[in-house]
C-alpha cells in the first residue's frame, strides 16, 4: 500500500536542511541525513530539490524575503503612527517614537534570532551564487532604508546634515552585526535591550534632539547642544533676514 502524501515535506525538508547546514555546513551535510531527519525517504527529498543546494538557495531567498516583508510592515505601521500622532510635537513625539522604533524593530530582531543558523551557513558557504544573492538583498536593503531617511529629512524629522545613504550603511550594517552576533549564541539575548541601545545612540546622533534643559535629558543630547537656528543641528543653516 502506497504511503498517502505528506503536504509538509516540502517545509519539513527545508527544516530539516537548515538543521543539518548548521551542524555540519553546507559541504559536508548529506541529503541522507536531511531526508531521515524529516521522516522521509532520499528519494523523496529527490522529488523537491535537485540537490541539497537548491534546497539551501530556498532557504536563503526564504529568509531575505522574510526580512523584506517585515520592512515592508515596518513602513505600514510608520505610516499609521504618523497619521495617529500628528498633532503631537517636541519631547511628546520623541519619547513616542522611540518606543514606536523599539517595539516594530525587535519584530526583525525575532525575524534574525529565528533563522540564526542562517547566517553562520551563509558565510560559511562560500559559493559565488550566495554570496551575490546576498549582496544583492544588501544593495536592496541599503537602498530601500536610505530612501526612507531622505523621506524623514524632508518632512524634518533627520537632520539635514547627514547623508541618508551613510545612515542606511550604517542601519544595514548594524542589524548584520547583530544577526552574526546571534549566530554564536546559544541562549536567546534581551533584544529590545539591545534595540533600544542602538535606537537612542541613532537618535542623539541623526535625529532632531529634544530642546536642551527639558527633564530627563540633563543638558540634553548631544544633538542638541550643536542645534542651530530652528534646532537645525550642526550650526550651518541661517535664517534669511
């Protein structure tokens, strides 16, 4: 009698590779061992990957898609905490936003710490083909991030004196860092820590700072002890006379 169909093993395959990648990389796992962990026979991982590398390419493309839907969510949720705090001004929105940025942020931070594995096998892979699929997703990263700090910088919510694309390089880069930082831990990390140390450090460093001397903020941020006219940071703006 044959065996009825398993409308998981395609998933459960995938699940299986990641597993095996990340104990024994890329090279040296077996689709035996793929094929036994996931309750199937080699022939039938045969009959979804055509090697053990299309299934990593799945896996890869799978996990970059991930993450660029949760960007593409990231800016749905901004949009609406615009609409919903628009009237609200000064240390207010800056205390809201912030939290706002901690909270939607660490949804990524999840995206990372689940496919952890990921990234240790992605480098260790070697491969030309992943390694351009990566840099590509960078490019399209890089670019998507730097083309919503131009969109803050003119509705004057970054200062105008730092170039966007730099503030994309250095949130892309960031969010890697803390994906290899992951790849090494064995015990899941306070993320929202860790998010909201790097939220404030972006915010004292690019964002407009909350007026010096308000409570809470002794001297206020560094931002703003350089604040031109109008709280432009970096003293080079003047307003025509």
């Amino acid at each position: 009698m044959a065996r009825p169909a398993r409308p998981d093993l395609h998933d459960a395959l995938l699940d299986a590779a990641r597993a095996e990648f990340a104990l024994r990389g890329l090279d040296r796992a077996r689709v035996e061992d793929i094929a036994r962990r996931a309750s199937a026979s080699k022939g039938a991982f045969y009959l979804h990957f055509q090697s053990k590398e299309q299934a990593f390419e799945e896996i890869l493309q799978r996990f970059m898609g991930a993450l660029e839907d949760q960007a593409r969510r990231r800016e749905e949720a901004e949009a609406s905490f615009r609409m919903a705090h628009a009237r609200l001004a000064g240390r207010d929105l800056h205390e809201r936003q912030l939290k706002f940025d901690c909270d939607v942020d660490v949804e990524l931070l999840e995206v990372l710490w689940r496919n952890r594995q990921i990234v240790t096998v992605i480098e260790s892979a070697g491969g030309a083909q992943y390694q351009r699929s990566v840099a590509e997703f960078r490019r399209r990263m890089q670019a998507f991030v730097s083309a919503r700090m131009a969109e803050k910088q003119a509705t004057g919510f970054v200062r105008r004196d730092v170039d966007p694309q730099v503030l994309g390089d250095i949130l892309v880069g960031t969010y890697e860092g803390f994906a290899r930082r992951m790849a090494g831990l064995k015990e899941k990390p306070d993320l929202s820590g860790w998010l909201r140390s790097f939220v404030q450090v972006i915010y004292d460093g690019c964002f407009y700072a909350v007026p010096a001397g308000r409570p809470g903020r002794r001297g206020g941020s560094p931002a703003a002890r350089h604040a031109g006219p109008r709280g432009v940071t970096g003293g080079s703006h003047k307003e025509s006379s």
